[in-house]
C-alpha cells in the first residue's frame, strides 16, 4: 500500500495524501491488525475513512478530530503510483 495515495474529496476541495510508512504504522497500531489484510479481507468504510484522515494528518494538513472530519469530507479514493518500476529513481 505504500506508494499509494488518496483522494479525499470535499465540498470545496479535491487532495492527494500519501500511504507514507508513518501512516501504515499507525493504522495497524490503530486497528491491531495489518494494512493490507484489513483492506482485502476484512473491508470496512472507517478503515478507509480512518486511513484519509491519517493521510491527511500526516501530509500537513490542519484537519479536525476524527468524528468531525466526517462531516467535512464526500469521498476518499485510492489513487495506484503512476509507476511500478521500484529500480528507477
């Protein structure tokens, strides 16, 4: 997952915010249990909202508390890296 981003979508506002390694820590923290196996086999929506807030967070963004940041946002969508090719800089 890392290498990909969100799109969280607002009213008044469309933004990329990275899966960083900080992020990823966070959520299996969060949630006790790992990225990945949450998102494919154990798929709930406050995972994936929980995961923008944190991107968001983590990005630099002045966000509300969790609950509240709900109100705030109409989507959040994962964005693929453009490339796969992990040798190249």
């Amino acid at each position: 997952m890392i290498g990909f981003s969100l799109k969280v979508h607002t009213p008044d506002e469309t933004y990329l915010a990275p899966i960083t390694p900080r992020v990823a820590v966070n959520f299996e923290r969060h949630f006790k249990t790992g990225l990945v196996k949450a998102l494919s086999q154990d798929q709930k929506i406050e995972h994936l909202l929980w995961l923008g807030w944190e991107c968001s967070r983590a990005s630099g963004r002045s966000v509300k508390p969790f609950d509240s940041w709900l109100d705030e946002i109409t989507n959040v969508d994962f964005v693929a890296p453009e490339s796969t090719d992990m040798g190249k800089d």
